[in-house]
C-alpha cells in the first residue's frame, strides 16, 4: 500500500506577502538621439603645426561621450571594441562608429560603462563583436535602495554581422 504524503501547513512568518510592491514595466519610449559631450582638443589651438598635419585626425584623449539625460535618448551604430580598465574606477569603455545620417561619416563614440551596461554586453550570446550593427536606449533612472546615485538603465539591441545568430 502506498504511503500518502503528509501535507505541511507552513508557519505564518514564512509565508510570502500577499501583495508585492507595484512596478512599471515596459514604459514605451520614444527614440530620440543622445547629446555629445567632447572634451577632446580642437586641433586649431595646436600650435605650430606643419602645415601637411593641419587637416590630419587628432587623436586625443577619448571619442566624444554621450550624456544620458531623457528617457527614449539612443545611440545606434556598429560596435568597434572595448577598453576594460579604464580611468579610477577601472571601467570598461566601449567604442562605437555612431551614424550620423546617410551622407555623413560615422562618428566614433565612447561609452562609458555602467553596471547595468555591463551587465546586458555580458549576457549577449554569442559575445558582440568588431562589426555587429547596434544600439544603446536609454530607459530612465531607478533608484537604488542603498540611497547612491539613481542606476541607469538600458536596452540593447544588436544585429549580428556576417549572418551569426543570436539565442
């Protein structure tokens, strides 16, 4: 004969909250493109320069950077690479050759890392790669319940170069 499973009345303080706290989720957005900040050199205060080096690409410090402030604020390009390390706080930096309309050269653009950020480039499977075609949307800021900063948050849509597939 077989034994029939006692059923367990779990204790009061145990049980779950009837209600969970209320949260929006899936607010729309509506896209829009991010400000620049630069804090690079003009090459036109360089002093000195060779007349043949005038027109030259100054490479100084980093690519412009894009300041976060609106939700629905976005940045769509293809990926380039990224920096790991960088700066006191030992942040990745990701680059980014960002469109800027069809008869216009890419800009290249860096984006300062985030845990949240992070945390979407790390989860892409397979990893984004030189040449995958992306965006970064900026979704708002939540608070955190430590009291620091509000966390930024972000979505991150990817188109894989040279037909790979994502799961």
């Amino acid at each position: 004969m077989a034994k029939k499973a006692k059923v367990v009345n779990p204790k009061k303080e145990d049980t779950l909250p009837a209600k969970a706290e209320p949260r929006e989720v899936g607010k729309p957005v509506a896209i829009q493109a991010v400000g620049l900040i630069d804090q690079g050199t003009p090459v036109e205060s360089i002093e000195g320069l060779p007349a043949d080096m005038r027109q030259a690409e100054t490479l100084a410090g980093f690519p412009p950077s894009p300041e976060w402030r609106k939700p629905g604020e976005a940045l769509f390009g293809d990926f380039i690479g990224v920096r790991t390390d960088v700066g006191p706080n030992h942040s990745r930096l990701y680059e980014i050759a960002a469109y800027q309309g069809e008869d216009k050269d890419p800009l290249t653009v860096a984006v300062w890392g985030s845990a949240a950020l992070d945390r979407l480039f790390d989860s892409a499977y397979p990893p984004i790669q030189t040449g995958d075609k992306m965006g970064i949307i900026f979704l708002g800021e939540k608070d955190t319940k430590r009291g620091l900063n509000p966390v930024k948050l972000f979505a991150l849509k990817v188109k894989r170069a040279n037909g790979r597939v994502s799961t």
